[in-house]
C-alpha cells in the first residue's frame, strides 16, 4: 500500500498491470532489440576512439588540447550517425541547442521552413513567431513559414511539392521529429527521406528537432540523410547521468558554423574546458539505449493500463514510437492533477511535493508538472507535464529502469481512484 489505500485496491491494480504486461511481451522485444542495435553502434564508437581514462581527466581554462572534449565529439558523432558533433556543457538546454543551431545556418534574408506545423513552444520566442523578439531569428531578418502535418498525421508531401515548386527555396527546412505539446505521433526517422530528398534537390539543407528521438529507434534522421539533428543531453541520449548539456551532430562543415556561433568565428570548437570532466557524458551516452529501451517500455504500459481503464492516449501500445512520450486524455483539470501528483509520490526525490500549475517561462498557458528527478527538470527521468486546458492531456515520459516506471502506473492509478477520478469497478475491466 503507498498512498492511504486499502490493500485490496493496490492488488486489483497490480492485477491490471500485470495483465497489461504478459500483453506487450512482443513489444517489449522489439525496444530490446532496438536497445541493442545501438547499443553496439555506441560501443563500436567507444572502440574506434580508443576511450580510456585519459579522456575523463578534467580541464581548464581555454581548454586547448581537450581530449575528452574532442573524443566525445567524436563518439557522439558516431553514435548519431552524423559526420561531426559538438556536445557541450556549456548548451545549457534542448531549446538552447535549437537556437545556436538556427542562428549558425540562417542569415538575414533567409527562409526557414517548419513541414510540421508550429514548433516546440520554447521555439516561439527564441524564432520571434509572433513578434520579433530582439534577438530572434525574425529580428535578424529570417523569414519564417511553416506547413502544417497532413491529416494523417504526417509530413504533407504533397504541399511541400507545391511550396518548394511556387517560390523561393528556403535555406532550412526544420522537421520537429517529437510530438511536443500536440497530439500527434512522433515522426520515424525513415518516414523524413522523402521530405529530405525533396529539400536537397531544392538546394536547402534539413534541420531536424531530435529531442525526445534519440535511440527509439534503429537509426537516427541523419541516417537518412538529415543535415543537422540536435537534441539536449537531459534527454535520452544522457542516459540519466548528464548532469548537463546538449549536443548538434550532423554534416562536418555545419556543424563548425555551429561551434562558432557558440563560442566565436575563427576559433569555433577548439576551445571550451570542463573541470567537472566529461566521465558523466561518456556514461550516460553508454546507458542511453539501456535507458531509452526502460522508458519506451514504460510508455508502452501507460498506454495500455490507461486505455484499458478507459482513457485516450497516443500512441497505442503497440503503435511504433519514435519519441518516449505517451500522451494520456485526462479529461479534467483535476485528473490531470491527481495523475502529476501519483507521478510525483513515485519519484525518488521531492516525493512528497504536490504539483501545482504555474506559470513556466517560454511557455503561453499554465503549465502542471511532475519531476521529482535527481537532475533537475531531466525528462529522461520519469515525469509527466501538461497544459491546464481541456483535454487535459498528461505527457508522461521517462524512466531511469522499467521496474520505476512500472511503480509509476501503480501509482498515478492509486492517485486517480482516491481522487474519484476512476472507480475500482474500471480496474477490474
Ligand atoms: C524538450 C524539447 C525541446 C526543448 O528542450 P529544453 O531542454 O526543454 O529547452 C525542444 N523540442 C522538443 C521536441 C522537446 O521535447
């Protein structure tokens, strides 16, 4: 029993779970192979570098010479299946790594093209969308459009045929691969060639939001020809143990247009010491798969508990994930209350922390969130957000083992059945 329960009611929803569980046995095999694939990619980089102690020897200053800096550049490079990478400390977050990696592609004059719809509502600003923000991109002089998702819920060829045929090429074409805030499917990596294949013989490049993505699946937009792919490192390709950070991985020349952005023109990605040292970094990105295959099981069980007692959610369990989110119809402002404050007593740390919502910076409704992670804000540990407006859609994500994830579904239906938000009579089917 764990919040104020009756044995019975903790058993019959262990019951439900269960059930659920001897369900996804397929499911759960094919993340675990997944987990592998990569797995080996990663390790195979770790091999090709040589890594050893020597890069986790912390640094200072200028930071000329880094090993380790320039190693994990290099492993992430190919972990991600890009040509070059910078993976920095100093990103001090996904939507920072969005904005160094727009503002190093993009001039004044420029077009930059979203195939999927809005973008990541931090985006909003950081891109001046709705007025021009100084210092946004639009303040710089790039023009922004943007195409929405075709009906089906994919990118919409057929427009982009007509945009990239009836114009001016736009030098970027940004594919937000995640489903953010929308209630949407994420997008498969092999699902964008089409859309890349259209962009380059345009003559633009492809930008590619792969937050929420990395390691779902076999391989990564880059594969696929993508140009540049970014993401943050309290995501999954951290694994749970970077402390901090982000990363822009994609075609080698790019990339130091990038570098340079972040530091200066002329000196770009030689510089930069860290004198925590890059161990975490290395580690995390070893875990990463193990991690990302322990939430997309997580999210996979969501999906069907909460289907099972009556709830909308996307995707279904056994649909293809390309992102670790599940989004869950609440239905009510207090059942999205009552589903954060279950997420948040599993948590191994501020358990006893009530969810409230608040006013979150970048963000243009209130906002309800359940994070009780060791990392603050770390959505690679389990969590779950959502906006107080109807349908009141929870996005849970994220689990450092499957095992506390699982606890998590035990624990947002205890929350739910307190609540009144669902009878015992619902768990029982
Ligand atoms: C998390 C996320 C971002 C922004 O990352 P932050 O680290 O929160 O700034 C951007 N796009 C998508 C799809 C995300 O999931």
């Amino acid at each position: 029993m764990t919040s104020g329960h009756t044995p019975e009611i903790t058993e019959k929803i262990q019951a439900l779970i269960n059930r659920s569980e001897r369900s996804l046995s397929d499911v759960f095999y094919g993340f675990n192979n997944v987990e592998e694939s990569t797995l080996k990619r990663i390790l195979d980089a770790f091999h090709n570098n040589n890594i050893g102690q020597r890069h986790f020897a912390p640094t200072t200053g200028y930071g000329y010479d880094d090993t380790g800096r320039d190693a994990l550049d290099r492993v992430f490079a190919s972990a991600l299946e890009s040509e070059a990478a910078l993976v920095r400390p100093h990103i001090v977050s996904g939507t920072h790594a969005a904005f160094l990696t727009l503002s190093g592609t993009l001039s004044s004059g420029d077009i930059m093209l979203s195939v999927t719809g809005k973008p990541y509502d931090t985006l909003e600003k950081a891109i001046g969308l709705d007025c021009a923000q100084p210092g946004s991109l639009t303040a710089m002089g790039v023009r922004y459009e943007e195409l929405s998702l075709a009906e089906n819920g994919k990118i919409d060829i057929d427009a982009l045929k007509k945009r990239l045929e009836n114009s001016a090429a736009p030098k970027a074409v940004y594919i937000q691969r995640s489903r953010g805030y929308a209630w949407r499917d994420s997008l498969l990596p092999q699902d964008m060639a089409a859309t890349i294949d259209l962009a380059h013989n345009a003559g633009s490049i492809v930008i590619i939001d792969n937050c929420y993505g990395e390691f779902t699946q076999p391989h990564e937009p880059c594969y696929y020809g993508g140009d540049l792919q970014f993401g943050s490192l309290i995501k999954n390709p951290g694994g749970g143990i970077a402390p901090t950070g982000g990363y822009i991985a994609g075609r080698a020349s790019l990339v130091e247009r990038i570098a340079e952005r972040l530091t200066v023109p002329g000196i770009g990605g030689e510089v930069g010491s860290y004198a925590a040292s890059y161990q975490p970094f290395f580690q995390g990105l070893f875990l990463a798969p193990g991690v990302t295959a322990a939430s997309l099981k997580s999210a996979a069980l969501f999906a069907d508990v909460f289907s099972r007692v009556g709830f909308d959610v996307l995707p279904a369990a056994d649909s293809p994930r390309s992102d670790i989110v599940e989004s869950i119809r609440l239905r009510s402002a207090d059942g999205l209350k009552a589903f954060c404050r279950g997420i948040q007593a599993a948590a191994p740390v501020d358990s006893s922390a009530v969810p409230e919502p608040w006013d979150m910076p970048g963000y243009s409704h209130q906002v309800i969130m359940a994070a009780g992670s060791f990392i603050q804000g770390a959505s690679i540990e389990l969590s779950a957000d959502g906006p107080m407006i109807p349908p009141y859609t929870a996005y849970v994500q994220g689990a450092l083992s499957y095992q506390h994830g699982r606890l998590g579904v035990l624990y947002a239906l205890e929350a739910l059945v307190m609540d009144g938000i669902i009878r015992v009579s619902d768990i029982m089917g």
